[in-house]
C-alpha cells in the first residue's frame, strides 16, 4: 500500500486519485461521503499555514484515517475523517488541541488550572445576588425570600394525582429514548448504562462547565467572552426529562403558559413570531400604515432567575407532593466546577438562576418568565421565543406608532424593576449561504444543481404547506387568525 508522507503533502486532498474523474454532486451522492460527526471544524491561527494543521493531525492519527480537508471561510478549517469513531478519539485524548486564554488585571495566562478559576470565579458572580440590584435585595427579595411558601392546591384533583404518581418503567424508556451518549456528565456515566441498569441512583445535583468561545470572540480572550456549557449527570438529566414531561403536559392541559410564548413548546416554533411579524408588516402596507416593533432580550436570562419566585408560582398551580418537592430540591444547593483541558475548578456555589443545559431548566425559565406579556395592552401586541420578546404596532400616524411602544416599555420596565431587560441592536437578517466543500461559489442555479436544491418557489411553497399543516393543529396558536386570511386570500386568486 502506498504511504503519504505528511512533509510532502502538496494538496489539501488525500482520498486516493482515479484516473476518472467525478463531479462534485457524483461524489456528494456517494454514500461514502463524511457526514457532519465525521468532520472536526476549528478556527487556525493568521501566518500558520494550513497544511501544519494536516501535519499536527497526521501525527495524532494515521493519515488512512483523514479523507480531506478544506478551508470553509477565512480562519475556518474543517478536516474529514473516514469515521465518526475516529472523531471521538482525538477530542477525547487530545484535551490540549483548544487553548483558552484570559487576559485580566493581573495579565495573560494559559494555564488550564487557572483559566478555569477565573471562568469559574466569573460565572460564579453570574449566578450571584450582585446581579440584582440593591434597591430589588434590600425592598422584596430578602424580605420575600424570609416568608414560607405553603400551596393551598387540593392535592387530590385528578391532575395533581397524576402528576405525583410513581414514575413507571416506560415514562423512563421514553426519556431515554430522547438522550444521546455524547454528554456521559462529570461522572463520565454514558447513558447506555442507564439503559442496561434500568434504575435510577442517588441524584446528583453538580455540574461540569465546559467554557466554549463565543461567536465573534475569538480574539478578546477575557471571561465574558466564554459561555457555559454544563454537563450534568445523565441519571439526573433522566430524572429531569420525566418530570419535565409530566410538567409540560400539567402546564399545555390547563393552558398556563401564554399563548404568545413559541420558545421550547410543541408544534410551536420561530416561525409561529415570524409569520405573525411578516402578517402584521403585509396588513400594515396594504393599510397604508406606518408599522413599528421593538425587540427586546433579557440580560443573563437564565443566571437572573428568581428562585423564590418560582417555587411562589409552583404553589399556586401544584400541590404539596412529589412533583413540587422535586422542583423545589431541582432548584436549590446547586454547584459546578469548570473544566479546562483535564484540570478542574474549585467548587462553585449556584446562588441564583437555573443551571443550563437542563430540559426541565428550560420550561422553569418559560413559566417564570410567563407573565410578561401580561404587561402590554392593545392597540400593541407582543410576541415571545423563550427570552427573545417582541412588541409591535401599526398606525397611519407615525407618532401613535412611537407613543404606543415607548409607553409599553416604560411599563415593561417598570414591572421587571429596570432590570431584567435591555434592548438589544437591531437584528440583522441574514441570508443562508451553502458551502460546498472547499470549492468556491458556482452561479446560483448550477449551485442548486449541485445541491440537489428546489427552487426557491417551490421550497417556499413545500414548508409553507407544512408549516400551515402543524400551526392549525394547535387552536391556541396566535398565528392561525393570519393563516385563515392567507389561505383565505389564495383561494380567491
């Protein structure tokens, strides 16, 4: 068998050459072609020229086990690899192929023991009382926070039964089914332990953060610039996913959370706000109105929650049982550590905030978060994806349009006590961009071609079907009053 020697690599391709050559959408229908686990994708560094990344990775594994590589935009590389096994491998036993940096008063350090107590030290503070303000501590949450919370519920309604009832082995075969062995937690327990024990542990309630550079951070190497990922442990991820489940079936049947939250709900989706923004726009121009929306997002969403309110909510939709015990216990002692390369953080105390990364976290924050819409009053609407909330007018006098949202933000804020919202800059639409290996861009419709891609009509026309089939299925929808005009108005044409 032939042998490449990686200091004589003179092309970013290693597949072996034939004397035929193939096309692009030829090899792309191979079934052989790398899918997306079989690809390591990485930022490299300016004046380090890529074929060092093919040596660096040649000396990791054998070069039989790379396909090819390829530049996907400036600073981005991607390198395939015949398996996804071979994957797993490098991320496991490389730890150091991803250095974090962090810059602060005291100066630059890259040394894994402390960069994860800084970032822990940094998150720690996130999860704190300093992200409240003192006027909010001093006036409600410490005096809150001192009077019991007892539910007056009747624990014995049909639905409060249900939701107590003994977990049952198919609730934990169906919460199974939905997880992945990727996040095996801080324990290093894989889910498929679970799956051949068929029993739950002792839970536990600590987590792992893996700081993951964030989008257009690359080159500010400071705390903030890092977001937490937290591996849990997978028998409490189990746990999570059961309650959530009987959770959100309790919340959908009697119809708690607000209609106009799409985030995290099924058959609901960002299509659901972009279809009612895109209607409103359309009334708006045949109306020969002026149309006008804020969006607005929450500052640290989910480190800012207010326990204390939560459990408050709880007791007045459940009863004293198991399913609010559960929640209540979910929700406090909670720590973590970070994790940088194979060296760990002290242990870090969660004040504050649900931990992320978490099923039942999410519909928690969804329910705290519930009755913010409440605040806004017609002629003005609203709209929410989880924290991502948007408020919209239209009028043929500009200046109504302006008196309208400025006065329901003033209202906002005054709810959330001026501190749990920020408006953010104006979202930017962009456009989806196919990248076809490394090779550059071929005009549009030989792209298409190569892609096996629709027409653009036509794909438009297939999702809208099947965005109209699913959205009419949920009566309490919002967007189906647009729908019913759309269809309404396609007939007649």
């Amino acid at each position: 068998m032939d042998t490449l020697d990686p200091n004589n690599l003179n092309s970013t391709s290693f597949q072996p050459k034939s004397n035929v050559l193939k096309s692009f959408a030829e090899t792309t229908a191979n079934s052989l072609f790398p899918k997306k686990d079989q690809i390591i994708v990485f930022n490299t560094i300016e004046e380090v020229p890529q074929i060092e990344y093919i040596k660096a990775f040649s000396q990791i594994t054998t070069l039989k086990n790379i396909k090819f590589a390829s530049r996907i935009s400036n600073n981005r590389f991607c390198i395939y690899f015949t398996n996804k096994d071979i994957v797993e491998q490098i991320i496991s036993k490389q730890p150091y192929i991803v250095e974090i940096n962090i810059t602060d008063t005291f100066g630059t350090t890259s040394e894994p023991e402390e960069v994860a107590q800084k970032i822990g030290t940094f998150y720690q503070d996130n999860f704190s009382n300093k992200i409240y303000k003192q006027q909010f501590i001093d006036d409600i949450k410490t005096i809150s926070e001192n009077i019991p919370i007892i539910s007056d519920i009747n624990p014995l309604c049909p639905d409060q039964i249900n939701l107590n009832e003994p977990f049952s082995i198919k609730e934990m075969e169906v919460a199974l089914l939905k997880c992945r062995n990727k996040s095996p937690g801080p324990y290093g327990i894989p889910y498929c332990f679970i799956h051949d024990l068929g029993i739950l542990p002792t839970k536990w309630k600590n987590g792992t953060i893996i700081p993951i550079i964030k989008p257009g951070k690359k080159n500010t190497p400071l705390t903030p610039s890092y977001g937490p990922i937290t591996l849990s442990n997978t028998t409490t991820k189990t746990m999570e996913k059961i309650i959530n489940t009987r959770l959100i079936w309790f919340l959908e049947k009697n119809k708690i959370l607000n209609k106009e939250q799409s985030g995290f709900r099924q058959s609901r989706s960002t299509i659901d706000n972009l279809h009612i923004i895109k209607s409103e726009i359309d009334q708006a121009f045949v109306n020969k109105q002026t149309p006008g929306m804020v969006s607005l997002d929450i500052s640290k969403a989910y480190d800012s929650v207010w326990r204390y309110r939560v459990i408050m909510l709880l007791s007045k939709i459940l009863a004293n049982g198991t399913m609010n015990n559960y929640i209540k216990d979910f929700l406090i002692d909670r720590h973590f550590q970070v994790k940088v390369s194979n060296s760990l953080s002290i242990s870090f105390s969660q004040e504050n905030g649900v931990s992320q990364g978490s099923s039942l976290a999410v519909t928690i924050f969804l329910l705290a978060i519930n009755d913010i819409v409440d605040t806004i009053r017609t002629p003005v609407t609203a709209n929410l994806f989880a924290d991502d909330f948007n408020i919209l007018i239209r009028s043929q006098n500009t200046n109504t349009v302006q008196y309208y949202l400025q006065t329901s933000i003033d209202s906002l804020s005054k709810t959330a006590n001026q501190k749990y919202l920020k408006m953010f800059d104006t979202p930017l639409n962009t456009g989806l961009r196919y990248t076809l290996g490394g090779f550059k861009s071929s005009p549009i419709e030989s792209l298409r071609n190569l892609a096996n891609e629709i027409p653009p009509d036509l794909r438009r026309t297939y999702n809208t079907i099947l965005y109209a089939a699913r959205t009419l299925i949920n009566i309490e929808n919002p967007s189906n009053k647009y729908l019913a005009k759309n269809v309404k108005e396609a007939e007649e044409h």
